[in-house]
C-alpha cells in the first residue's frame, strides 16, 4: 500500500477495511458487462454509515473518484472502476435493521442481497415483490441505482415503488434521511425519488426502507409457442383480459435453444419460432377455467401453436428456467446488450420497424430477443461471432445501436428501460432525454456532488 493517499485514508478512517491485492482490484473493478479492463486505486469495505461518510470526505479532499459497488450484477457499466477510482463496496453493509409490522416496512442496509430481503420478508408472512434472475447476487442499493425492474413489474412496477425512505450520502459527505417512510409526504421534492435511476452519480444508498405487500397468491404457470412474432401482443391482450397477470415474458427459439444448450429440458417435441412464459393468479377453478378461455381464444386464432401449464412448483420453476436462465447462457458469447422499451401501445409498430431494421442490419449474426413485452420492455442481445474481435464487433453494434436510438425516438421509447445508462449507454442517451433534462441533471449533480467525485463519466458526461 505505496500509495500515499491511502495511508493518508487508513489515518482518516483507521477502521476501515482496505483491499489492493490485484486479485480484488480485478473482481471488484468489473461488472457483468465485463468489456472493461478494471484498474481501480484500492477497494474500500466499510462496515458503517459513519465510515461511509469519512470516506467520501477524503476522497473529495484527496480529488479521488469514487465507484459505489453492489453486486455488481448490472449490464450497463455502471459499476466499472477502469481509471483508477477507489470502488466503495457495500458488501459488508448487508443487514436487516428493522422491521415494522404497522407499516408492513422493512428497514435494511443497502448491501443486502435482494434474495435475502426476499427471505426476510416472508419471514413476517409478506413480500418484496420486485424480482430478477440476479436476485441472489444483485444488492438492494444497486437495484436503487438502477431502478431494477424484473419480471413482475406488469403486477408490481418497478423498485421505485417500493422504497418508502432511504439513507443516502452526498458527494459532500452530507447524510441525508429521505422521506422516512412516510405514505403521504407534500412537503415539496422528493429527493428519493431523484436518487432512484441516479446510477451512484448524487450520492451513496447506505440504508433503504422498503414496502412490503401481501404475500403471492397461489399462480400456476404456462409456456406457449407461438408461430409469429405479429400475433405477440394479441395473445397478451387475450390473457390480460382475463386474467390476474404476475408475469408475461416472451423469448425467441435462437434464446431456447441457448437455454437448452446450456443444460434446460426441451418443453415440446417440436421447434416453435416464439415462446411466452405467463403466470398469473389461479387458486380456484374460476381462474382456471378463465386461463383455459384465454388459451383456447388464441389456439382458435391460431395465435398459439402449443401450450403447457405447470402442474407442480417443480414443473413451474422447471419452465421459469427457460426464461430466466438466458442471460447466463449467452454470458459466453460476450453479447451486446440492448434493453430498450417502448409504450405498450407503441409496441406492434416498433416491433415491426425494429424487426425489418435489425434484420437488415445484423444478416449473419446470432441476434437473441426476449424480455418483458408486458411491460414493453425488449432485450436484444447480439452474439459476438467467434471470428470477430472485440473492437469490430462492438463498432458494427454501435451503429445499429445509432438506428436503434432513432427508431426509439420516432415511438418515444427509452435506451433504458432497467439497466441504466452507466457507460454501455451514455452516447445515446440524448434518444430518450432532451438536451434540456440533461442539463438540468448536469445542474442536480452538481448541486449534491460539486466536485465530481461520485461515479464520474456514467450516465453523462458531467
Ligand atoms: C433479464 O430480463 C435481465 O433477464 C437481463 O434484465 C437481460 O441479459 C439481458 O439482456
Ligand atoms: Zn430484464
């Protein structure tokens, strides 16, 4: 630990936990997007708010930028310390403080892995309904960065409906306690709210309150094929319609068949273009009987090809694995990530614009496409040929990504839906935000974080 300013934090803040084993710059300097090479300064664990604060007192002091760190499960380079930043890991900040049956609140430190607030809520007989496939390693405050979506936000939205209050230091070293819980609160901005998606660039989520809700009714859950990608949104409005909907995704076969190459059974004998995975609420025949109806209405349209419906939990996290397990089983072809949404309204024309565009624009390479079409939310994943280099490739990406952007602005959609803006998406970020908004963030950021210091060069250039 040459560095004289990391003798000088270890005087300011003798406590606290310090990693600089190139081991640990390498596994914390990175995220999944992994196309950055990580050169963090040294990687700082602290284990209170209060070192929090001292930390980011010297870094302001010392001029040091500072990469707040969860999981690190993001797709967008948020998390990526490349120049020489000092990472400031959560990890060890993975508490629950407390929990409020009244309020039907729990209160916990920001480092906590969303799976065990998922625990920790059943524990007291309800839920935190948001949920992802990354729940077992993503953090609570980098699900706050990003405003995290996932694969129920049809029923429940998105994390920002689930934060009642949170703990967060500024690039001043300030703490502030935001909303405190409160429902109603009219007492002018709401500063949560513009920490949510801030992607660690106006302060550090140290502690979060969250809504909790009653817990999940019983659901069964069904697999479709589907012969086209036009029927998609009419099958969508069939099951909408008549059911209570806690899930609607869909995944093309190219996703299937990396799925399954990857280790999942094959859910029918035969090979369909396009798949749905939906759940929905079904405790009594009714629901049954309403989710029978729906499916039968799009097998008479010939919407729907084949279908099955899970008849155990086992059956039903068997075809959950069919969607969930997708980006894992494209991790090794370094794909280029595209999550962009559009108004659900908006969805039938964009989808046939971007078909015919990217089709046009990537003839020969493995484009894989799936997500949350319930919510108008598509992910675009293009495999790097194995022929290819790494600059080649992403150049050609980035210019399909520039049609893509147009095509989002035409049908006022977003660059990001869930995974933030961080580094992957910043030059586009003016498809989606006018020059205006932008520097009205540029004039918010320098308000809480005067010298920079916090995630500089994510989302925008400051
Ligand atoms: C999902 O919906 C995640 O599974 C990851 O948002 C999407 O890998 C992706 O592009
Ligand atoms: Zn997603």
């Amino acid at each position: 630990m040459s560095d004289p300013r990391l003798t000088d934090l270890l005087q300011a803040v003798p406590t606290l936990r310090l990693k600089t084993d190139a081991a640990d710059l390498e596994h914390y300097g990175r995220d999944w997007t992994r196309r950055w090479t990580p050169a963090p300064l040294a990687i700082a664990l602290p284990g209170t708010v209060e070192e929090v604060q001292a930390v980011v007192r010297w870094a302001r002091q010392h001029e040091v930028a500072i990469v707040p760190s969860g999981g690190r499960t993001g797709l967008s380079g948020g998390a990526v310390a490349a120049n020489g930043e000092l990472v400031l890991s959560l990890e060890r900040m993975n508490r629950v403080l407390d929990f409020d049956a009244v309020d039907r609140t729990l209160t916990v430190q920001a480092g906590i892995p969303l799976q065990a607030v998922h625990n920790a809520a059943r524990e007291h007989g309800l839920q935190y309904p948001v949920d992802f496939a990354s729940r077992g390693s993503c953090s609570i405050g980098g699900n706050i960065a990003a405003n995290a979506g996932g694969i129920r936000v049809i029923r429940y939205g998105n994390t920002r409906e689930w934060i009642a209050g949170m703990k967060v230091v500024t690039g001043i070293g300030e703490l502030l306690d935001l909303n405190r819980g409160l429902l109603k609160n009219s007492s002018g901005y709401d500063l949560r709210h513009l920490m949510i998606a801030s992607e660690g660039t106006l302060g550090v989520v140290v502690e979060a309150t969250l809504r909790l809700t009653d817990p999940p009714r019983p659901s069964n859950v069904m697999l479709l094929a589907l012969p086209s990608f036009e029927v998609l949104m009419e099958v969508f409005a069939a099951f909408r319609e008549r059911l209570q909907l806690e899930a609607f995704e869909f995944f093309t076969d190219r996703a299937l068949h990396h799925v399954l190459a990857h280790g999942a059974q094959p859910p029918f004998s035969e090979v369909h273009p396009y798949y749905v995975v939906t759940e929905y609420e079904s405790g009594d025949e009714a629901q049954e009987a309403a989710a029978m109806a729906a499916f039968q209405a799009c097998m008479e349209h010939g919407w729907v090809s084949d279908g099955v419906i899970s008849q155990s939990e086992v059956q039903a996290a068997q075809l959950w694995r069919l969607r969930e397990d997708i980006t894992e089983s494209l991790a090794r072809y370094k794909p280029y990530k595209n999550d962009v949404s559009v108004r659900i309204s908006a969805m039938p024309a964009f989808l046939q614009e971007t078909q015919a565009l990217l089709g046009e624009a990537y003839p020969h390479f493995d484009v894989v496409w799936f997500g949350h079409i319930g919510d108008g939310n598509l992910h675009i994943n293009v495999l790097q040929p194995l022929e290819m280099g790494d600059e080649a490739f992403i150049a050609q990406c980035e210019q399909v990504t520039t049609l893509l952007a147009g095509s989002l602005q035409r049908h006022a959609g977003s660059i990001s839906a869930e995974h933030g803006i961080g580094l992957v998406k910043k030059g586009y970020l003016e498809s989606t935000r006018s020059r205006a908004e932008i520097e009205v963030m540029r004039g918010i950021k320098r308000v809480l974080d005067p010298q920079g210091i916090l995630n500089p060069g994510k989302l925008f250039d400051a």
